[in-house]
C-alpha cells in the first residue's frame, strides 16, 4: 500500500509561489475546511475567519441550505448559457427584484463584471434617454474608490500600484473627493455629459471609510435634480453586511427591500451586487434597476455565458433567502454596536490603536503606524497564532468581516482576542 503523504503548509505555500502568479499576498495558512463561521487549516489548527472572503461569506462558510442548493440544481441541470430559457432563472430574477425593490435584473457572475454591466448600461441611457452625443458619456467616481481590477475599472483608481504599467487607459470618468456633496454638485454644474455617480456606500478597501450618516441622501438629491444616475456598488457592503439589507439603507433595519421607506434610505438607480449573492459557494453577481434604465439594453449589447444559469439562480435564492430567515442584517447591527463599544473603549487608552470605525459587522481599526509599515501585519500574524484571521489594507488598517451568523459570545472572544494582541504591542 502506498503511504498517504501529508504535506505540510509550507510546502503547499512553497507549490503556489511557485506556479501560481504572484497577484496576492496572503497571511501564512493553508485552509482546508471551513464551517461557520470557523474554518481549519492542513495541519487541523481551528481558527476564527474574521474577514468572510471580503464579505462573500456573510452567511457562514459551507451554510447547508446554500450548499444544498448548490448540490441539487448541479445534479439536474447546471448550464445552459442564455440561448435558451431555464426554469430556475425567472424564479431568482421575480425574487431579487421583489427583494430589493427594483423592477429588473440582469444576471452577471463576478462583482466585477457587474460593476463593467453598470457602467455600459449608463453609458447606453445617458445616450437613448438623456440625450448624451455617442462617445461623450461621463461618470463620476471617488477617490480611492474599490470596484475592481479589469481594465476599465482600474482606470478611474486613484491607486498607483493598480495603474501602474497598465495603461493606456478607457477615458470618460471623472474623480472626485468621497463624502464631499459640493464637490459633486461642482462637477454636475460643470460638466453637461454626467450619465452616473459610482459610489461605494462604504469605501471598503480603502479601509472601511465610512461617510457621513447623511451623505447617500445627499447624493440621491443631487442626482436626481440634475438627472444622474445614482449607480451604488453594494458588493461588499450589502445582503446584510452593515447592519441593514444595504448600506444605503442607513439606519433602516427592515428586511424587504426598505419597504419602510425611512428617512435614512436613499434609492439608487441602479444596485451592483456580488459576493454574498452568491453564498460563498458560487460566483453571483447582479445589476437590478427599474425599466426606465435597464430597457435600454437589447438582445445581443451585453451577456455571459454563465450569467443567470440554473445554478447560480439557485444558489442565489437560497441566500437570500437565508439572509432573511435568520435575522442576519440585524444580527449585524447589534453585535456590531457592542463590537465598536468595546474596541472604541480600548482605544481611550492605547497608543497603538488610533481609530475605530464601520457600521454592522464591517468594521476596520487603524493602528498607530505608517501605511509603509510593518505593525498592522505583525499584529495580525499574532492574531493568527491566536486563532483569528484577519489582514491588513493599506498598510496600517486592519479590516474586521467576520461572517454574520457570528453569536454574541463568538465576538466576545474574538474582541478578547484582539484587545489581548493589542495590548501586546503597546509600548513599554
């Protein structure tokens, strides 16, 4: 009999520097199993996932009634490209519109793509429904804004490493400062051809900066007086995420779509979603908006192969639909509270921890360093040997995403954990 080889994770890290590009850098493990929102590393050590895969895991790693849905529609029917109908799609494009209170759907696969759905679906109404000349079209985006990483997108960054050498780049948008209404209105004053305004409820990469309770609103107002579309990249901020369906719903914590209309909610005309869309099982992505935008776009002017196929329908319902049967929107508002209370009472006295901010259970916190420092990842390779993952983002910022069906007591040791670390690192 041949022996079973066991490898140890440094010979898998070893392996995938080797043949794998060199486009991440992660923090030393190698997972192999995840549950909850636990997951195990090669050599069987437990550990607390503290960032959910940038928040594609909000409903737990390896949720049963996902991965269920995953299983069964996969034995029946996995693909077959948009040529023909397929009996799952129609039912996940009724539930998300119903869900978030839109009038259509269109079915992508990354948030990426999604993002890249946006922007041609508002080039198209700019010049159909606005009047826009062809090849005129303009958006607006964010400094340090976070939508991905294709060609076009890395165009409008205002991250050096993610333009650098990339170029020549797609023309047509415009950055200005985020959570700043009067630069917004400046531009819409200045510039006639303005189709949309790409925002990011929470700048996630950027380090979780999170604008004023106001500042959706305002960006709502302005674009609908001067008849812009109001584009939100919710991929990483909704389905739950901070402590509401969305992130522009603010304060709003009802489960449907806001049905409430609160005061705090402020609508976009076009939704981009991904990541938890999907469950964390399979890649899902969608762009939803009324008839009035998405009409625009006819057969043959934009499609994927994979985009709304039987799968990733199902898929898609049922993590919806698990968000919803288990409170996990408002489970993020309360735990997030108690999460920031205590880490925001650390920090009246340390001198390592300056900052405390976020909203649900996306939080980040800023340590006392240089953003060409080493702390924030020292700190985090010792929560790691404390059974906590979590990683840093420019440099001196460490983001917390642990997955919603996280209990009271799971974050309650997981505050303990990092208080402790910190306290580690405090001067003498």
């Amino acid at each position: 009999m041949i022996p079973k080889v066991v490898h140890a994770a440094d010979d898998y890290i070893q392996d995938e520097f080797r043949y794998g590009a060199h486009n991440y850098h992660p923090l030393p493990v190698v997972l192999k199993k995840g549950k909850g929102i636990y997951v195990w590393d090669v050599e069987g050590k437990k550990y607390i996932d503290f960032l959910s895969a940038y928040s594609a895991v909000n409903q737990g790693h390896s949720n049963a009634k996902i991965v269920k849905a995953l299983a069964d529609q996969s034995n029946l029917l996995s693909l077959t490209s948009r040529a023909f109908h397929n009996d799952k799609f129609s039912q996940f494009a009724k539930m998300a519109t119903s869900y978030f209170g839109f009038d259509m759907m269109l079915p992508m696969n990354t948030g990426a793509e999604a993002v890249e759905t946006a922007i041609k679906l508002a080039r198209k109404w700019g010049v159909q429904k606005k009047g826009i000349a062809e090849n005129k079209a303009e958006i607006v985006v964010c400094q340090n804004n976070f939508h991905g990483r294709t060609t076009t997108i890395v165009s409008f960054s205002t991250d050096p490493v993610s333009q650098k050498d990339f170029g020549p780049f797609t023309p047509g948008f415009i950055s200005i400062a985020y959570n700043d209404p009067d630069a917004l209105e400046k531009v819409f004053n200045e510039r006639p051809n303005i189709v949309g305004f790409l925002v990011e409820p929470i700048q996630g990469e950027a380090g979780v900066n999170t604008p004023s309770d106001d500042y959706m609103q305002k960006v709502q107002a302005l674009c609908n007086a001067h008849n812009v579309l109001f584009m939100a990249d919710e991929i990483q901020t909704g389905i739950g995420r901070t402590g509401s369906l969305l992130a522009v719903c603010g304060n709003c914590s009802c489960q449907s779509a806001c049905e409430q209309q609160q005061e705090t909610y402020a609508r976009p005309d076009i939704l981009i979603l991904g990541k938890a869309l999907g469950g964390g099982v399979y890649p899902v992505s969608a762009v939803l908006a009324d008839r009035e935008v998405m009409e625009v776009i006819r057969p043959g002017e934009h499609g994927s192969t994979f985009g709304g196929n039987p799968v990733a329908s199902a898929v898609g319902m049922a993590s919806l639909q698990v968000i919803e049967d288990e409170r996990l929107a408002q489970n993020a508002r309360s735990l997030g509270q108690i999460f920031r209370a205590h880490l925001n009472e650390y920090k009246s006295e340390s001198k390592v921890l300056v900052g405390v901010r976020g909203r649900g259970l996306l939080n980040a916190i800023v340590i006392n360093d240089s953003q060409e420092g080493s702390l924030a990842w020292d700190i985090c390779m010792a929560f790691k040997e404390k059974g906590l993952l979590a990683k840093p983002t420019h440099g001196n910022i460490i983001r917390f995403a642990p997955p919603l069906v996280i209990t009271n007591d799971e974050l309650l040791t997981c505050i303990k954990i990092i208080i402790d670390t910190l306290r580690e690192f405090e001067p003498s």
